[in-house]
C-alpha cells in the first residue's frame, strides 16, 4: 500500500493529501515524530515530511511528490493545467507570492514559541498588515475566477492555498495546537474574502479538513 510518512497538520501533509485524495489514490498515513528524524532518513535521506512511498519509488518534497503524481497517475483526474501559458501564470504567481507569504509566517515563530502574555502586539499586528498587503493581488486574482488558472483546481492552487492554510486554520488543528491556534486567533481571514473561500475549496479535499475553519 502507498505509505505517506507525515506530521499531519503540516500545510505540506495537506498538500500531498489534496493531491492524492483527488486523483483518487489509496494511502495509509504514518505519523512522525520530530525528535526521531530516523525513519525519514532511512526512507528518503531526508529528515522532513511529507514523503511518500509508492511501491519501489520515494519521493520527497510536497511540490516533487505532486508532480510525481501528476507524471505518473495520467487517468486520475487531471491537476495540470490545460496549457503552457496557464502553466507559466500560475507558476509567476506562485514564484511570486509564495516566498513573501512563508517569510512572513517564518518571521512570526518568535511569537509563537513564546507565552501568550509575552507575544509582542506591535510585530503580530505589523506581520498581520503585510500578509493584508500580499494577499490583494491574489483576491483581485481570484475576482471572476475560482481556481488560480482555468477552470478546476491545479498543482498551483494546492500549493499556494496549503501555503495559506495558516490565514484559514482548519477547526481542527486549531483545536490540537498552540501554534495553529495563534494562527486562527491573529491571522484568521473573514468568510467573504475570496482567499478564504479558494483556501476552503482546495482543503475541502483533505479527509481530515474538518469542516469550516476555526
Ligand atoms: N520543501 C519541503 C519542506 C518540507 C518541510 O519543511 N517539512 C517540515 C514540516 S512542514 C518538516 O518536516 N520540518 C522538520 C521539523 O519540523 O522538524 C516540502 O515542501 O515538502
């Protein structure tokens, strides 16, 4: 059986789990743990999830393993766009949007590795107005469209939606940790963007999305 070695709230995790569930690939997942890297050394010599192992072949890396399936799994639903200039949009977009959008939330876990009374307000409220100002261009983007390009969700909406996943935090997640539970409570988009809406759709394909956000 196809074996996805993860840590399940991982916005990568959901990713693969998108990606899998919607081609419609049968997986068993086993949970890591980050204090023992030696199960993920000896299956890809790596010592990060998402890994996927499916048969004789290890893949690594939530973006190589989408493109692993999408390469290999053709009669699967389809997460490739129609054509090479939508390839080319939606990567632009994602080359662009995605770097500011992850330095954003990396330069917040200061914040959330410390106690609640000890969270600075001024860096929180700071992060919170340049996610504001990153996320505009992608709610123009998504104005009179549901999906990044074309019409139906793609390797590009998975990966930046999931990248995003920190602004729409799964009830869930939310619920089990600290970190998603700062996120819900500082980085929480309203219903009526349409970010959050694009963000719900994609995740709506994880068996474990567990219903609206928190
Ligand atoms: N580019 C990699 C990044 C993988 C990655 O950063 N994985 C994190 C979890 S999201 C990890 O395993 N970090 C090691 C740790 O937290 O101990 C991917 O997209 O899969």
């Amino acid at each position: 059986m196809r074996k996805l070695l993860e840590f399940h709230r991982s916005p990568n995790a959901v990713k693969v789990r998108v990606g899998l569930n919607y081609k419609g690939l049968e997986y068993e997942i086993e949970e890591m743990m980050a204090a023992d890297r030696e199960p993920m050394l000896a299956a890809a010599s790596w010592p990060m999830i998402p890994i996927l192992i499916d048969g004789d072949v290890v893949m690594r890396d939530s973006l190589a393993i989408l493109h692993y399936l999408e390469a290999n799994y053709r009669d699967a639903p389809s997460l490739t766009p129609g054509s090479r200039d939508e390839i080319q949009t939606a990567e632009a977009l994602l080359a662009n949007l995605s770097p500011e959008i992850l330095r954003i939330q990396w330069g917040l876990s200061p914040q959330f590795r410390k106690p609640e009374a000890d969270r600075e307000e001024a860096a929180i409220a700071e992060a919170r107005e340049a996610m504001r100002t990153a996320l505009e261009r992608l709610e123009r983007r998504l104005a009179n469209r549901a999906w990044l390009v074309g019409d139906a969700m793609s390797i590009y909406d998975i990966v930046l939606a999931c990248n995003l996943l920190p602004t729409r935090p799964p009830e869930r997640f939310a619920e089990q940790s600290p970190i998603w539970r700062f996120f819900a409570d500082h980085f929480r988009l309203d219903d009526d963007v349409r970010v959050a809406s694009w963000i719900d759709r994609v995740v709506e394909h994880d068996d474990d999305w567990g219903g609206p956000p928190a």
